[in-house]
C-alpha cells in the first residue's frame, strides 16, 4: 500500500501494459494513461459514464448522477461500469458496433 | 528461479482420461533433456495410479493430493509449486529447470493457467510453457461428447498430440486431424504413435522460427493466398463434428498497425462478457511504435502477459489473431473490433 495515498499496489494487468518499445518515440507513461482512458470513454460514453486517471495509479469511474468508483485498471472499468448502470456492456451488442463505427 | 534468474518454465500436460498422458510423459521422461525436470501429478481418487506409473522421479515427484486439481485444489497447485521452490532453495532436492503438471482427465485447464499466471510469488519464479493436450484418436468423438472440458483442453493447447492412431481405423486418424486443426488451428500436430519424441517441439513455446499463428489461411476474395489447413472444412463427419458443432475457430488480418492501448480496452471489454465462450485468442501483433512483433496469448478470461518477439517469423508483418469461440458470432465480433480499433480487418479461411 502506499503511503501517502493508501492506495494499495497491485500487480499490472496485462491491459495496461505499454508495448512501445524505450526510445521507440512512443507515448510516455503519462500519454499512455490518458490514451488510455480516452478510449475506454469511447465505450462508456454510450452508456453516460465517464473514465478520469486518478494519480496515475489508479482510474475513477463516474456516472451522471455522480456516483463514483475507483478501479484499479481498465480491465476492472467494465464489471464496475456495469453494476452502476445495472446492465451489460457487449462489444458484440450491434447497437454498441454502430454507434463506434459513425464514431 | 534458475542460473541467470530466469523463470523455471511450467509445462501443462492435460487429455482426456486414458488419452495417454502418463504415456506420453514417461517417454519425455526418457529423453536426457528431461533429467532436471520436476513432475507434478494430480491424484485423481483414493488410489493414485499415476503416481504408481511415474514413481521413478521420486523426490521430484509430488502428489497433490484431493482430487481434481482445477476445481478443488487450486491451492494445492500454489503450494506444491510453492513447495518445490523452497526445496529447490534449500537443496533438499536436486536442481530443476522444467516443472511439468500433469492434470487430471477432468480438468479444466483455465484455472490452472490462472494460478500460473496470477499468483504472485508463482509467477515471479515460474513461467507458463507450452500446454500440451493428448487425443487418442480411437476415442476422440466419445470422449468430446462426454467430457465438456475435453474441447476446453483442445482449445488450450499448444500442442496437440494424437495417441493410439496405431490402433484406428483407416482414416480414422485423418478425420481427427482435420478436426482438431478446425478447433485449434493454432496449435500443432504430433503424432505420439508415428514420430519419435521431440521434447523442443513439445515443450518449448516459440522454437526460433516458429510462427505462433501459423500461415494456413487465404485472406477472403482472395487478397492473399496461403498454403493451408483443412480448418474450416467440413471434414469430420457424423459423431465426432456432431459434439464440436458449436465451437468454431477464424481467423482475422489487419491491415496496418495497430494501436496497442485501444486493442487492449476492446479485447479486455470482449473477455469481460464473453470470456466464457472465448475459448482460445493467439495472435502475433503488428504495433504502432515497435517493429517486432508482439505475441498474445489467453485462454478464457485469462491473458498471458503479452511479449515482443525478437522477429517476424515470415516476410509479412501483418497483425493476425486466431479467435477458438462457442456460439459467438463471428462476423459481428469483425466488426466491433474494426470499428472499435479503426483498422480494416478481413476475415481469413481455409486454404
């Protein structure tokens, strides 16, 4: 755990890994969250929910009315998201496909 | 972990009960490039007859002890793995650089490939090797009936070895080749019965040279063509394609290179609802940002850390993903990851 925030410190997920190789020109550390983030809104935005970088160690879910979680990586975001908004997120839902694809 | 700090590489050996696991592992067990290899068995019942079969490791032998060990004991695996280690580091048995898990015939391999991969102070000191599945090609269609992990530990394996093709009938052996190669097109045949043991092939995942998806496909509208497989075709008739209906296997190109980080978010949303039918995703990945390729690898809702291969294993260098699913529309799952990742991506088939 650390610290200063209490947040405890898990193992990365696999997701969350970047694949730029050091030097490669690639995002920073930083760039790379905020990528990151951006497109899980991609999704969550269908849904009126919303993903922020909490402190570079861990993400904050939020929905309209404001209820808010934190998760400790991208793969964590969608069982969350979908206890919030009591319904589930299907990337193969054609509804989902349609709106990414006139995205 | 072993000289040079590396992981000791873990092999999984899962089949069918009676495919000729204890066989098969008796015959790597003779080969010189075995000896410091420690085996663990899964004790199925009251009577361990595998252990009786393989008591020759003895002080590398370890009998987890109640019963199936994906179910049950996945505790078990953490400590007998746990166990070794701290053996290993106080010399109370001798210096090993390859464990090898044999599993039951009822066991389902994803909970043991989580255990390898998720806990920590297992995989800091050890690291998933191939996973190898027997067939006994006599029993192949009885057996996929009969157990429903059976497709689950074809869909996982990195190899697939056929036993007891010796005793089949004519083109017997054909016909669960070419099936074999429609659920896992991405693991590779050996033949226990015609080729002598190759312990690299079976065991090491990524001999130099080998593509980890293999070129067996022609883009669709023949953009491309590959010399191939069977996959796809209707080969095995009757019973045997009867029990595997529902299990398919595709293959998807992408046209350029990708953006790893939204790749990531989409294939971590997909595993989030349908990891369950999402038997096997390996692909070789083109990124935005590196030139060597990066190999993924999941089973179910379970992903191995994804790796950079020092190179290409042919000229093309574009990304390819082989997806082993059940009851999953194939075309729609194109879709989404082409509108998710903004790539063209084109579906592949038998040559």
């Amino acid at each position: 755990m650390c610290g200063l925030c209490g947040v405890f410190l898990t193992e990365t997920h696999w997701s969350d890994v970047s694949m730029s190789r050091p030097g490669s020109g690639g995002r920073t550390r930083r760039h790379e969250r905020l990528h990151r983030v951006a497109q899980a809104n991609r999704i969550l935005k269908q849904y009126g929910l919303k993903l922020t970088d909490w402190q570079g160690s861990a993400y904050l879910l939020a929905s309209r009315t404001g209820q808010t979680v934190i998760v400790p990586s991208v793969a964590a975001v969608w069982p969350a998201a979908e206890r919030l908004r009591k319904q589930s997120i299907d990337p193969l839902d054609e509804r989902l496909i349609e709106a990414l694809e006139h995205d | 972990m072993t000289s040079g700090n590396r992981p000791t590489p873990v092999n999984v050996l899962t089949g069918f009960l009676g495919s000729g696991k204890t066989t098969l592992l008796q015959r790597l067990l003779r080969s010189p490039r075995m000896e410091r290899t420690a085996v663990l068995i899964n004790e199925f019942g009251e009577i361990g007859l595998d252990h009786l079969l393989v008591q020759q490791m003895d002080e590398s032998v370890l009998v987890l002890q109640s019963g199936c060990i994906c179910c049950s004991i996945r505790d078990d695996l953490k400590s007998a793995l746990r166990g070794l280690l701290s053996r290993r580091e106080r010399h109370e048995i001798p210096a090993f650089d390859r464990v090898v898990i044999e599993t039951t015939g009822l066991a389902d391999p994803g909970p043991i490939l989580y255990t390898l991969l998720s806990e920590p102070v297992i995989r800091h000191h050890f690291q998933l090797g191939n996973v190898i599945t027997t067939v006994d090609v006599v029993n192949a269609g009885l057996h996929l009936s009969r157990n429903p992990e059976g497709i689950k530990q074809v869909a996982a394996a990195d190899r697939l070895v056929l036993t007891k093709s010796d005793l089949a009938e004519p083109g017997q052996s054909a016909v669960v080749r070419d099936e074999l190669a429609r659920l896992n097109p991405s693991a590779r045949l050996w033949d226990a019965a015609e080729d002598p043991v190759d312990v690299d092939f079976l065991l090491d995942m990524m001999p130099s040279g080998t593509p980890p998806v293999p070129a067996r496909y022609r883009l669709e509208e023949g953009v491309a063509q590959e010399r191939g497989s069977t996959a796809g075709k209707p080969t095995a008739p009757g019973e045997l394609r009867r029990h595997t209906d529902s299990v398919s296997s595709f293959s998807l190109m992408l046209d350029r290179p990708m953006d790893w980080t939204a790749f990531g978010v989409w294939l971590s949303l997909l595993l989030n609802r349908h990891g369950d039918d999402v038997l096997r995703v390996k692909g070789i990945l083109c990124v935005e940002g590196t030139e060597t390729p990066v190999f993924i690898n999941g089973v179910q809702h379970i992903v191995h850390p994804p790796q950079h291969l020092e190179r290409w294993p042919t000229e093309d260098h574009r990304s390819r993903i082989v997806f082993i699913t059940r009851g999953i529309d194939q075309g729609r799952l194109r879709r989404s990851l082409q509108a998710f990742c903004r790539l063209q991506v084109a579906e592949l088939s038998a040559a």
